[in-house]
C-alpha cells in the first residue's frame, strides 16, 4: 500500500506504509515496549532516589557511618562521595529516558514499515537485556 502524503510546502511524498504488521512482530513489540516501560519506571525511581539520598543525603540519614559507607566514616565523606555519585546520575537519567522514547518511536514507525537502521533492533533488545540485569542487580544489593 502506498501513503502518498502531503508535506507543509505542499509537495507531495510517497513512502510504503504496512498497514497490518505480523501478529509475531506485534508480539514482539509489545513484549519489548513493556520491558522499556518497566525499565523506564525503574529509573524514574531511581533518579528520585538520587535527587533526595544524593546531594541532601547528611539531611535524610543520620548515620552510624562506618568503613563500608560510601565516603565513610564521616558524615562529611558520605555525604561528598553520595553527592558526586548522584549529580551525573541526576543528569543522565532524563538523557536516558529521551533515548528509550527515542527508540520506541523509531520501532514503532518500523512495525508499520518505516524503513530501519540496521543495529535500532539489536540495541533495543540490548537495552531490555540490559534493563532487566540491571534492576536484578539493584534489587539483590538492597
């Protein structure tokens, strides 16, 4: 099925536009949207973890500090090492969420026959992975 469009200026484009996508690949869509939406959730959590624990973090635990604490033994040392930690992290997790936004748009425009790049379909499934190994990891630390 051809789509032939009409841009701002007024000229025209024709792209080929699928308009019923396999059930298989719809499956597998949705099986990868969920895992970056949970994924998405996840370090939405953590950013807010890192907002308050990261630089207010002598404001919201009061110690004991010991030689196992980030920064440790002071308060002074917790709270600088906590603090350098969290502010990358505070920056380049809305970086991270645009990029999964970025790259479930992008999978979606190719579900319906977009043309793709040929590494968006590997780095998604990286990416949920990747994802799911990381929030393994987070929820066996705590």
């Amino acid at each position: 099925m051809t789509d032939t469009r009409t841009s701002s200026t007024g000229s025209t484009d024709s792209t080929s536009v699928r308009s019923n996508p396999s059930t298989a690949a719809v499956t597998i869509h949705r099986f990868i949207s969920v895992v970056h939406g949970l994924l998405a959730l996840f370090l939405i959590g953590v950013w807010g973890l890192a907002i308050v624990r990261g630089p207010f973090f002598g404001l919201v635990e009061h110690g004991p500090f010991g030689p196992e604490t980030w920064g440790g033994p002071t308060l002074a040392g917790a709270w600088a090492v906590h603090a350098a930690v969290a502010v990358p992290v505070i920056v380049l997790i809305p970086l991270a969420l645009w990029g999964i936004r970025s790259l479930h748009a992008t999978l979606t425009r190719g579900l319906y026959g977009a043309p793709l790049s040929w590494w968006v379909r590997p780095l998604a499934v990286l990416i949920a992975v990747a994802g799911a190994a990381f929030f393994v990891a987070w929820v066996r630390q705590i």
